[in-house]
C-alpha cells in the first residue's frame, strides 16, 4: 500500500490488536504470486507518475492510466452502479487467480472486524466468505466507480466516507445507504488531543502568531475565536502574541514525484531562511533516492550551512510506521504544507493551511476542488517566486484564514467516529460540517 492507504491506517492502529496493522502486499507468508501482482502494480504507478513530465510519450501514458480510474462528473445524478474495467479486473483476479485467498483465510482463522484503507481486501474478504464485518476506510475527497463492490446492492461490506460527497457517490455507485456511514477521514490522535481538541488548541494559538503577525486576521476575527477556543485564547493571541519563522514544510508524493518542487522552493526562500524568518521541512518519506536528492541539490544552492542551524530540515526514516510517527510530530510544528492533494489535504482539519502543488490524477484533482470548496487551501503559484508570494500571504493573514476555515470546516473526528462504530462505544462529538 502506498502512504494514502497506510497514513489512515496508522491513525488507527490503536483499534487492532497489539496495534498490528496487516499490509495486504507486503506481510509474512505473502505467495510470490500475490506480491507480484502488487509489485507490478506499484512500479508501474510510480513508473507513469514519474514519467508525466515528460512531454508527449509521458503524458500520453499518464492520461491512459488514469482513465482508467477517472471519477465522473457528479451532475446531473445518475445512475453510476455499472463496473468499469478496473474493477471488473480485480474481481477476475481475486475469482480466477486465488488473489489475496492466502491472506483472507490466514485472518479468518481468527475472524475480527476487517478495517480496509484499501477496497481491494474488503473486495476479497467478500467473495472468500470472510466471517467477520468488513469495513473500507474512504482515503480521497472523491472516488471512482473502484471503490464500490462488483454488486453494491447484494454486498455487506460497510462504508466509512471521508466527506458527504463521498457518501452520496457511493449511493450513486449503488452502495445501500445503510452501509454508508459518514465519519470524515481518519486524522493522528496525536494531533488532536481527543474530544477537546486540546493538541489543535495549543498548535493553533502558536500557528496564528506566526501566520499573521500583523494581526489582520486576528483582530478581525477575536470574537469567534474566543467563542471557539475561549477568552483565554483569545487574549493570548491579542496580548502575547509573538510572530516566529514560519515552518513550511514540502511533502513528496510516495512516487517521488515533483521532487524537483521542493528544490525550487528552497531556492526562492534560501534568503528568507538566512535572516531567520522562514524554516523548511522537505519530506522524503522513505525514498532514500529522494532524500539523497534532496540533500545533494541543497548543497548546490548553499544551503549547507542552513542545515546545521536546522532552518532546512529533510524528513526520512527507514520505514513507513517510523515516518508516520515523525510526519504526525512534525505536523505539529508545521505552518504551512506544501503538497499535491493527496489524502494529506484532510490535514487541513487539524488547522493547518494547504499551499497545493499540481495534482497527479483524477483523484487528486477532486481532493484540490474539495479543499478549495472548504476554504483550507489553495493552488500554489510560481514557486521560482515563493519568497514574494508566501511572505504577502502571510502579511496579509490569508494563510490564517485558510487555518482558521480548515479547522471550522474540515472533519476532525474521523479516528474517533470509526472507532466509536467499531468498538460500539458511544462518545459525543460535534456534527460534521455541510460541506460537500
């Protein structure tokens, strides 16, 4: 799986048992012609993702690729239940080519409630009798016809979707609205703090003084703040409000794509970063390539000496559980992420604003539209230009505001929510947000 299907999954580890979380390409005992099959899989996303900037032959094979999982317009609504070629290929798989039979079984010796980030095991567990509830974690702001079972209305696999859209094309894809359940994406607890939101409280207060420290948005905005967060707060960003550089940090894709990205942003705010008013974090994630490339071209524009005073930081660890955990610390640092939209633009929820690099696929172009919708986000612009750009963003309060609308707007209880339906418990949270 890749960091958009294990990023949720490691938000909710606390729900299994001993906090294992089974990779469904990549655990023991895994036939060699199951790991294959995900291989070629893999190599050929990241192959194309890599490949699209290359004009004419990369973007032409990008472009097959993803129509192949293209999400349809929503309007006019319609019926939408019909199984396009990429589904139809799984299920021939997993009917006629003992796909993922292995796995299923070896879990169904000690049957539990089957939490899925990716559809494919749940799609699986179906067929092969699997006893247990079978749930699928929604990952993206909008999905394809993929999502939903070969026969939505016979199935009984349950739905946890990320937003309302999500729930309402499920039902167009013919997913029984009783299985649908509307919980929000899966954040860090780590993040949050719990119920209270004592974490995003803290990490907000701290995230206004450096995005508006001319008090643009602040002053404009005290009432609802001290009606949100409570007068404490609010004289605490009125009173003792200290302006801090502003940490930014740039996160690659798990393809490696737009790497070239976060050497540019450097370069553009490598003057910034000398006089101590900007901080740069580039995520490698666990690419040693990437962070190798990272480092190297750092050095070529000078940057050697910011790193030792920990003004440019490059994020990567050895394997995906380790990097979450950092990615969920230096979250709470973070000012500002950079990103294409990828399952990362729910981060918005914990009051993060979202600077969006292009997206990669059909998907991602719905998780920019969505982000845009909510308010938490925009597209990026000329990143040779950052320093000019960024720093009237943040004179200005805009990035405030795009952190104060993700946190109103963006679902945040989404780990909470689906462990409350898991486990049966009851706790009372806010309602989610209308938006779409």
């Amino acid at each position: 799986m890749g960091y958009g299907h294990e990023r949720p999954a490691f938000a909710l580890r606390h729900l299994a048992v001993k906090e294992k979380i089974v990779i469904a390409n990549d655990y023991p005992g895994i036939p060699r012609r199951d790991r294959g099959y995900w291989e070629t899989s893999r190599k050929w996303y990241e192959r194309i993702s890599r490949a699209k900037r290359i004009p004419i032959i990369g973007e032409t094979a990008f472009r097959i690729m993803d129509e192949m999982q293209s999400i349809p317009e929503f309007y006019p609504r319609r019926d939408l239940s019909k199984p396009n070629m990429q589904l139809r290929e799984f299920y021939y798989l997993i009917r006629h080519r003992k796909f993922m039979r292995h796995l299923i079984e070896k879990l169904a010796a000690d049957p539990k409630p089957l939490i899925c980030t990716f559809m494919v095991p749940a799609f699986a567990a179906e067929e092969l009798g699997y006893p247990g509830e079978i749930y699928v974690v929604v990952t993206d702001a909008d999905i394809s016809r993929t999502w939903a079972p070969l026969h939505p209305m016979q199935s009984r696999i349950k739905y946890f979707a990320s937003n309302r859209r999500v729930q309402q094309r499920l039902q167009l894809y013919g997913v029984r609205e009783e299985n649908i359940m509307l919980t929000g994406f899966p954040l860090p607890d780590e993040a949050i703090g719990g119920e209270g939101m004592p974490t995003i409280r803290e990490d907000l207060s701290r995230r206004f003084c450096g995005l508006d420290p001319k008090g643009n948005f602040i002053f404009d905005h005290l009432p609802a703040l001290e009606e949100a967060f409570g007068s404490a707060f609010a004289a605490q960003l009125k009173n003792r409000c200290k302006p801090h550089p502003v940490s930014i940090t740039f996160a690659v894709g798990g393809a490696g794509a737009q790497r070239e990205l976060g050497v540019t942003i450097a370069k553009s705010l490598s003057c910034l970063m000398n006089e101590g008013k900007i901080k740069l974090n580039l995520v490698a994630g666990t690419r040693p390539d990437v962070a190798e490339f990272f480092s190297r071209e750092l050095k070529k524009i000078g940057c050697s000496a910011s790193l030792r005073r920990g003004d440019v930081r490059v994020l990567f660890e050895k394997d995906h559980p380790t990097y979450f955990k950092a990615f969920g610390e230096l979250i709470r640092k973070t000012d500002v992420l950079w990103t294409k939209p990828s399952e990362l633009c729910f981060y918005t929820g914990l009051g993060v604003p979202i600077i969006m690099a292009p997206p990669i696929g059909s998907q991602e172009k719905f998780n920019h539209r969505w982000l845009e919708e909510v308010g938490g986000g925009v597209a990026m612009l000329d990143p040779r230009y950052t320093n000019e750009w960024l720093m009237d963003m943040i004179d200005s309060g805009a990035l405030a505001r795009m952190a104060w609308n993700g946190y109103v707007e963006a679902p945040t209880f989404g780990t909470y929510r689906i462990g409350e339906i898991v486990q049966g418990k009851k706790i009372d949270l806010h309602d989610l947000p209308l938006v779409v």
